[in-house]
C-alpha cells in the first residue's frame, strides 16, 4: 500500500503534535477565563462517512453514529469521552476480488476528545475545534444470501419454514490505537440554554502499522444539551 500523507510522518510526531495544540490551547483559555464555569454535556449524532487514501479505494461512502458525554471546564473548553461508530460497504470492485457479493469494515472508536470552543457561549454560532487519542476496534466481514429453517406459527398452527439470511463466510476483527482530530459549529437553541445542534468533520487514523493504517472521514449532525 502506498504511503500515508507526508503530514503524517509517523505516529510519535502525532502524539507529540496534539499534546502542544491541547497544552496552548488549556493555557489561552486559563488566562482568559476564570475556572468557576462547570456542567456536565452530552450530545447524540449521525451522519454519512467517507473513507479515504488506501480505504477510500476500496469502500463505498458509509454512515456514523456518534455518542460522547464529558464536563465543560468552562465557557471555552470542555473534555469529553467520545464513542463513534462508522460502518462502509466494500465497492463492487472489491467484492469482485473476495469472490463474495458482500460484505464491509465496521469500526468503533472510545477516544479523549478536549474541545476548544472559539466563540462564546451567547454567540449564535460557536466554532470549535477538538482531537484525540484512544481506542479503536476493527471488524472485516464477508457474507453471502442463505436461508435459514425456522417455525413459523399463525392462525392455522405451527409449521417449519425457510427464512432468508445474510450467511458470514470471513470475518476478522482486531483491537488498535488511534486518533481523531476535527471542526464543528454549534447552534444554540437560544442564548439562554446550554442546549444546541451540531455539525461536524472530523478525520480518524486507526494505526494497523505496516502503512496500512484506516484512515477516514465522518460528517456527523447531533444535538447537545
């Protein structure tokens, strides 16, 4: 596989990178923003994923779901625990190349994401920016159509049937680090509420080594309150 965006040099300068983006953001906000500000957040979203580099080349666009719960230190950072869930059908071409007329990578994702919000809370949009690190599971599935007995009971008694079912042929699965970084805008209900819609993008790198890391693209819409 070719190799990974020269941006990416290697997952040391990553980790190091985030760490000074989080650490100068904490102290601009410290300064600027007493610490008597706190509540608990939660938002719930979903939305459409786009693989990209190596997978973009062998999955269609999928889906995402993303749940996260966390503490707002105050009015411009918060931490959050975030649980995405992406899930991309593999492209004919790729089928083809299996033998198999299904089948797709399902990923989920538990990382720490602090939030730098970039406008205060009374704005009517609020820009944020956010990134993390944790863990990531991988699951490759392959299936076919099949069919199933089962007993099918009416009005008229019980009797034995045959229903269709997606049969899995191949599957691996496998436990991986990786991280996430992104934008997204908030908008308030209304000036007064915590409570908001959001939009987001955020590009996700899970590190399978080899150069053969997953790397994609989640668009997510929620609401957070």
């Amino acid at each position: 596989m070719r190799k990974v965006v020269s941006g990416f040099k290697g997952n040391t300068m990553i980790r190091v990178g985030l760490a000074g983006i989080f650490l100068f953001f904490c102290a601009r906000s410290a300064s600027a923003q007493s610490f008597n500000f706190s509540h608990a957040d939660f938002s719930a979203g979903a939305g459409f994923s786009t693989p990209v580099y190596d997978a973009g080349s062998a999955l269609n666009y999928g889906w995402n779901v993303n749940l996260r719960g966390g503490v707002a230190i105050n009015p411009m950072l918060s931490t959050d625990l975030d649980f995405t869930y992406d899930h991309s059908r593999f492209n004919d071409r790729t089928l083809a190349s299996f033998g198999e007329p299904d089948g797709g990578i399902g990923i989920w994702s538990l990382t720490f994401n602090p939030v730098i919000h970039l406008a205060p809370r009374a704005a009517r949009v609020r820009p944020y920016v956010t990134a993390g690190y944790g863990l990531y599971h991988y699951n490759f599935t392959l299936s076919h159509p099949s069919t199933a007995p089962t007993v099918f009971c009416g009005f008229f008694g019980c009797f034995p049937t045959l229903v269709g079912v997606n049969a899995v042929v191949a599957s691996n699965s496998t436990y991986r680090s990786g991280f996430n970084a992104g934008l997204g805008f908030d908008f308030p209900v209304h000036s007064d509420s915590q409570a908001s819609f959001f939009m987001e993008a955020r590009y996700h790198q899970m590190f399978m080594g080899h150069d053969k890391d997953i790397q994609y693209v989640p668009v997510t819409f929620g609401f957070r309150w």
